[in-house]
C-alpha cells in the first residue's frame, strides 16, 4: 500500500510560448510619395476632356440598349417631278448617303402616278436600241466577245448574248415558274418556308434576271427603287394627285418631330410648305435641277444633276437663305455641324408659339395616331401581301417572270 501511495514524478511540459505583441503595438513609418504636376503643353487638351465628359443625349434602342440620339431624317421624292435619269437603283443609293451625315435616315418614300412607272425614257429606249443592235451583229458573226458569256445560274458557256438569252428563258425561267405554281398551291407556313428556301433566298436567279430579262411594261422602276429601300407609292390618274399626298406627308413629318426632310422635286407648288416647314423648326433640304423660288426658301439646296451622279460630299450643298431671312447672294461651301452648333440662334424670330400652332393642327388631323398620312381613296396600288413573291415579281406585273 505504501508503494501505491508514492507520489507519482511530475510530467514536465515546455514552457508556454510568450505571447506576440499587440497590432497596435506596432508601429510602421507612412512617407507620403509627392510627384510633380504633369505639364500641359497644348492649351485645348483641357477643352476637349471637358467635352469628351460633357453629357451626350441618349435614346432607348429597338434591343433595348442606349445608343446616341441622332436627328431624324426624312426623304420624300417627286417622281412625276423629278424622275431619274440613269439607273433608279443608283439615284436611290446616291439620295441616301447624301440624307445620312444629317442623321438616321427613318423614311424614304417616293410618289408617282401609273404613268410614271409605265413610261420609257429616252436613256432607256437609247440603251435598248444599242443592246438589239449589238446582238444583231453577233449573231451575223460581225463582231464576237473574247470570252464567251457564262450564264450567273448555272455557269453554262453560250456564244452570243441571245444564246445566253434563250437558255435562261428554257431553263431557269421555266423552272421558277414551277417553284412559284408550287407555292401559290401552298398555304400557311408550309407556304412561307417554301418561298424562303426556294424563292426569296434565290439571288442568283434575281441578278441574272434583272440583266437579261426585259420588264413587260416599263422599264422596271418600281421594282429598282424598292430593291434601294425606297416605299413606292402609285397615287391616282388625276392632277396633282402626288402632290396632294406628298404635302400631307410633310405636314405628318412635322408632327413627328422629324428634324431634316429632303424634298427632291422642282415644283413651285411645295414652296408655301417648305416656309411653314422652315416656321415649324424642320430644317429642309430641296433636291432638283434648277434653284427656283422652292429651293430658295429651303434651308439647303443641292443639284440634281450632282448628287445623280454620285457626289454626295458637303460641296454639293447651297445656302438657301442668309440668317437675316433674305436670300443668300453668297453659293459658297458649308459644313454640316454649322446647323447644330448654333441651334439657339433663331430665338429673334420667336417660331415657337407657329410651330405649336401646326403640330397642334397636324396632330388633330391623325387623331394622335402614329400612321401613315394616306387614305385609300387617294392611294392605289395596294397590293396583297401575300401575293408579294419577290421584289421583281409582284403579281407579275414587272415582267421579270
């Protein structure tokens, strides 16, 4: 028992750690690091970062993203007035790139009655007799091509541009009248996916069309302009038909809050709606071959002639009217940004309470319905949307099928 009861060695365990000092404790020396200013060398960086963080206007886009708003534009022509003088594809193009530095273009319409789009001009029936006697003389062997012509469909090699002429006809012309029987038996949306697989997807067949083949009637102007993206209008056989329609399409555009029409036409009669236009803050541009009474009372002229043939820079643009309200002696240059650098200068002239006045009057006219500014009883040529094959083939009409 007395073993038992021997106390036991005492179990030694190494000394406790000292504890670290506290954070507090510590203490590291702050230098504060001191650089010299930058020197600024050209005295307009300052300015142009003051206007690179300037506020810029922004809009809510279609995919629901914030894009810069950019002044609207609106083109109108007068096709019974001023109709092209060479390809309408061509006229159309030329006329948008000269409206899109103004702004983005939300609008492109064109006006004319039946007459327009059945006539020939005299560039037409010259470039056609040219065409037949060319053909003529191949074919007698009076003149060969150097390289045979090769046919855009299907790369067949032909002789003579009648043979290329005639294998189109057989061949692919035949076969897309197939296609289109087919589909007018279609309805619904086996009807639809048959026309994008084998009608509106086929570009190959269009090209070659609009090259070999003749339009039934006219020379297919229509068609040209709607393949630019211009909205065709066919108004009614009777006197100023298309100027009725187009004055109330001016008059929807200023209650629209459209900040730049062009106006291509030469027709004394738009003068009086180019002014209120001008009263109602609607910057206008007129577009035709001789500056008349309408061009004057626009903000900016340009010629016709000009801008058909391709030049669409700021050189080919003319101040209507000086600030003090007369016309300008002065057909000098200008630049584009002039018309928003002082926007608030025509405070003298006290246009608002005029401008209220017409988009009141406008706005009562549409019942504050954003539509377009056409009846039916002055409009025909309304055609059935599903009757719209293609672009040269609307109702066969254009003579391309």
């Amino acid at each position: 028992m007395e073993r038992l009861m021997t106390p036991l060695p005492s179990i030694l365990f190494p000394p406790k750690p000292s504890p670290l000092p506290h954070t507090s404790s510590l203490h590291f020396p702050r230098t504060r690091l001191h650089l010299p200013p930058l020197p600024c060398t050209s005295p307009s960086a300052s300015a142009s970062a003051s206007a690179s963080a300037a506020p810029v206007e922004m809009s809510l886009g279609p995919n629901g993203v914030y894009l810069p708003h950019l002044p609207k534009v609106v083109i109108l022509w007068d096709l019974d007035n001023k109709p092209p003088r060479g390809p309408p594809f061509d006229a159309a193009l030329s006329l948008r790139r000269l409206a899109e530095p103004f702004g983005r273009v939300v609008d492109f319409s064109a006006y004319a009655n039946r007459h327009a789009f059945l006539h020939l001009p005299s560039w037409v029936l010259h470039q056609r007799r040219q065409q037949r006697h060319a053909d003529i003389a191949e074919r007698k062997g009076l003149s060969l091509p150097a390289s045979p012509y090769l046919c855009s469909v299907c790369g067949r090699k032909c002789r003579t541009n009648l043979d290329l002429k005639k294998h189109f006809r057989q061949l692919h012309e035949r076969e897309r009248n197939k296609k289109l029987s087919r589909m007018r038996s279609l309805k619904g949306k086996k009807r639809q996916k048959f026309k994008e697989r084998h009608i509106s997807g086929n570009t190959k067949y269009e090209e070659a069309a609009r090259e070999l083949l003749k339009p039934k009637t006219g020379y297919g102007l229509a068609p040209e302009l709607r393949r630019a993206g211009v909205f065709v209008k066919t108004v009614e056989d009777r006197p100023q038909a298309a100027d009725s329609v187009l004055k109330r399409q001016m008059q929807h555009s200023m209650a629209r809050g459209i900040d730049w029409m062009f106006l291509v036409s030469d027709d004394s009669d738009f003068t009086e709606m180019v002014r209120r236009a001008r009263e109602a803050d609607l910057r206008t541009v007129v577009v035709g071959d001789g500056r008349n009474s309408l061009g004057q009372s626009a903000d900016l002229w340009a010629s016709w002639g000009r801008v058909e043939s391709g030049e669409v820079g700021e050189e080919v643009f003319v101040e209507g009217r000086d600030d003090a309200g007369g016309y300008s002696e002065e057909e000098g240059l200008f630049s584009v940004a002039s018309f928003y650098e002082g926007d608030n200068a025509d405070d003298d002239y006290e246009l608002e309470a005029a401008a209220d006045e017409i988009v009141v009057r406008s706005s009562s006219t549409f019942r504050g319905v954003r539509v377009s500014a056409f009846s039916e009883e002055e409009v025909l040529g309304e055609e059935d949307l599903e009757d719209e094959f293609l672009w040269d083939s609307e109702d066969e009409e254009d003579g391309y099928i």
